[in-house]
C-alpha cells in the first residue's frame, strides 16, 4: 500500500509541473467487433471503464489521477465552469454493421480513420439519416412508413429466430454471430427455414431503403446530430469524441445472441427493449454535412474547428493539418488537450521534451496533454492530421 501510495503522489505531482501522459483504452468487448472488441475507451469514467494513464513508466487508474490531480490536468477554469469533467473519446472497430440508434440530447462525431475494404465493400458507406428519396416521397409521414417497416422486419426476424433455436441450431446461431448468415448455410436442408429466411430478407430490403448511405474516406468527418438515425457500417473505423448521454436503439440488424429485442418478442439474451415508441422523435430532415470551420492560420499550418455543436458543454474538437517538416505551436493554455494522429506522423513538444502522438487505430494510446504545461507544439514528420480534443 505505501508503494501504491508513493507511486500515486509521484504522478500526481508530475502533472502538477505539466507532464504529458498516455492514456491506455479500456477495451469494450462486442459481439460485432474485429476479435471481440468494438470499442476502445479514452477516459475518466468511473470504476472499470476508466482509461489506464502513464506516465514515465508509472500507471494508474485515470479516474483517480484526475481526482488527485483535477485543477493541474483540467485547468482551473475548466473545473469552476464544468466541474471534474473529461470528454469521453472512442475508436470503434466494427467487422459487421452496427445496430440503427438516435440520440435524444446530445450530437455526435466520427472522424474516419481507418477502412477494411474487404469487409465494407464498395463503396464503404456508413448510415445517417433517412435517405432523401424516402424523405422526398412520403414527406412529414417517413417516419410512420419506417415504423411499419421496422414491425414487418422485427416480426420476420424474431420468427427466424425462434425457428432456428426449436430446431436446435443455437450453437450454430453462436459460431456465425448473425442470424441471416447462419440461416442462408443450413436452409438447404431445411426448407421450413428457406421459407422463413425469404420473408426476412424482403423485409431487410425494404427497411434498409430508409436509409441514407453515406460513402466514406479515411479523414472525413461525418457529424451525427441529435435525433439523427446513425449506423456505422462493417469495417468503417472511426474516432468517436463525445459527451455521454442516453441512447435510443430502434434495430440490431441480424445480430446473434441479440443486445435488443423487439417489443412482444422477449428475448433471454436481449438486454433491452427497442424504442420503437419514440420513433416521432427522430430528426427527418436530409442529413447535411456540416461546415468545417478555419478558426486559425500559422503559415502553412491551418486549424479546423468540427462541427457538433459540443462547445456549450464543454468539449471543442479541432482538426490541426501541418505539411511535412511543419510546426503548430498552443501557448498559454487554460484546459487539457487530447491528441491522436488521423493522418502522416507527428510528435508534440512540451517543456522541451518529445513525446510521440499515437495513431488513431484499435488498442493505441492517446496523448494528454495537462492544461499545467502551459503551452506545447506540434511537429510534422510528414504532411499531418491531428485531431485536438479540449475544454474551450
């Protein structure tokens, strides 16, 4: 205990003299990750969840370092204004599609920084918002119309679900991990469940025509206002910063075991009941992209600010793009600033010492950057985007 409580002062009194640290991610597991893990966690969140930071060598838990050390890594003005608040920021790593959800009160963000064209297909798209045509042909009524969908799928799932488990064929559903997968191998010798799949897959067709494609590149940002129906799409990576708020789920697409279940079809492994009453909440106007904003210039080096609208909340998210050999430089900082490379490669410089700034990708480290250094630079070893998340 004395060791751990030495080690503990010792870092906290690092960040007091303004040394950075690497967050090392609490890894999510899902069922529809690449090797089991969907999300990686960089963090402050309570107990298990929260991030692992080091620095020099010595670790701890990131929810105690910030309590130890909250005015020195925040910054005064941003604890008198917001309280012990750290944005949360994901990397998320699907191999299938995620399931349909919407946000009551709070917009997202997602940054592309990686994509396996092998499992997106082309092109690689991701989901967000009702697809125009949809929007074009039923008018103030697309959300009644996709309601009706989402019943005729949920009942045509659900009925394949139950078909496959009487039949025995639960290890099966387990191995594939997605339902339509595992029903298309076995229906040859199995016609009841042939004719329950061709139902289904009318069904899938018909729900999926709601939905706005969205194609995507490593380096778009593609933000995902409140109320907007969102899904990213199989192999699409993406860098997720966000202030946690409550989720509405209206589809899991044809996941097995099921995280969601359709109402009046109870499920022993679902965990929660789709929302498929709040869907007069969702926003159904065309989804747009958003302006990306240049709120600074020095030389050849521009700084981004996104779009999100998380600012009132206390989270800006900035995109800082140097050439090669280039060099941004922040000084007089008031908050923490998080930093991850999305493309090319680049160190930050604080107190006069380097530190690497990791690659967005599955299980790195993120670079925090304590608001008691009082300053750093960013430099470019070759042409690079780096995403800045910070209290402004």
């Amino acid at each position: 205990m004395r060791k751990t409580t030495e080690k503990n002062k010792k870092m906290i009194d690092l960040i007091k003299h303004g040394t950075p640290l690497y967050l090392k991610p609490y890894r999510e597991k899902k069922v529809w990750g690449v090797r089991g893990i969907g999300e990686y966690w960089y963090g402050a969140e309570a107990g298990e969840k929260t991030s692992l930071a080091v620095i020099r060598g010595s670790s701890m838990p990131m929810d105690r370092l910030l309590a130890g050390a909250r005015k020195d890594l925040l910054g005064a003005s941003v604890v008198k204004k917001f309280g012990i608040f750290l944005p949360l920021v994901k990397i998320l790593t699907p191999k299938g599609r995620l399931s349909v959800q919407f946000h009551d009160k709070k917009n997202e963000l997602w940054v592309v920084t990686d994509i396996d064209k092998e499992a997106a297909g082309a092109p690689p798209s991701l989901i967000v918002g009702f697809a125009p045509r949809m929007i074009e042909r039923y008018g103030d009524k697309v959300k009644k119309e996709y309601g009706k969908a989402l019943k005729t799928y949920g009942k045509a799932l659900n009925g394949l679900i139950a078909l496959l488990e009487q039949n025995g064929f639960e290890k099966k559903l387990k191995k594939a991990g997605n339902v339509i997968e595992a029903a298309k191998k076995l229906q040859k010798s199995n016609a009841a469940l042939k004719a329950a799949l061709e139902p289904l897959l009318d069904a899938e067709r018909e729900l999926d025509s709601f939905y706005h494609h969205q194609p995507v590149a490593i380096g778009d940002v593609i933000p995902v206002p409140q109320g907007t129906l969102h899904a990213l799409g199989p192999g699409i990576n993406i860098v997720e910063p966000q202030i946690p708020g409550p989720t509405q789920s209206l589809e899991d697409g044809a996941t097995y075991p099921v995280r969601y279940y359709f109402p009046d079809y109870p499920c022993a492994s679902g965990k929660k009941k789709l929302d498929l009453d709040r869907i007069d909440e969702i926003n159904a106007g065309k989804w747009a992209r958003g302006a990306i904003e240049v709120i600074e210039r020095q030389g050849s080096v521009s700084v981004e600010r996104l779009p999100g609208g998380f600012e009132e909340k206390g989270m800006q998210v900035s995109r800082i793009v140097i050439p090669a050999r280039g060099t941004y430089l922040n000084k007089n900082i008031k908050s923490y600033h998080m930093l991850i490379v999305i493309k090319g490669k680049a160190d930050a410089l604080v107190n006069g010492r380097k530190f690497p700034i990791p690659k967005a990708a599955a299980g790195q480290d993120m670079l925090l950057i304590p608001a008691s250094s009082g300053s750093f630079s960013i430099v470019a070893a070759t042409a690079a985007q780096v995403l800045d998340i910070f209290t402004p």
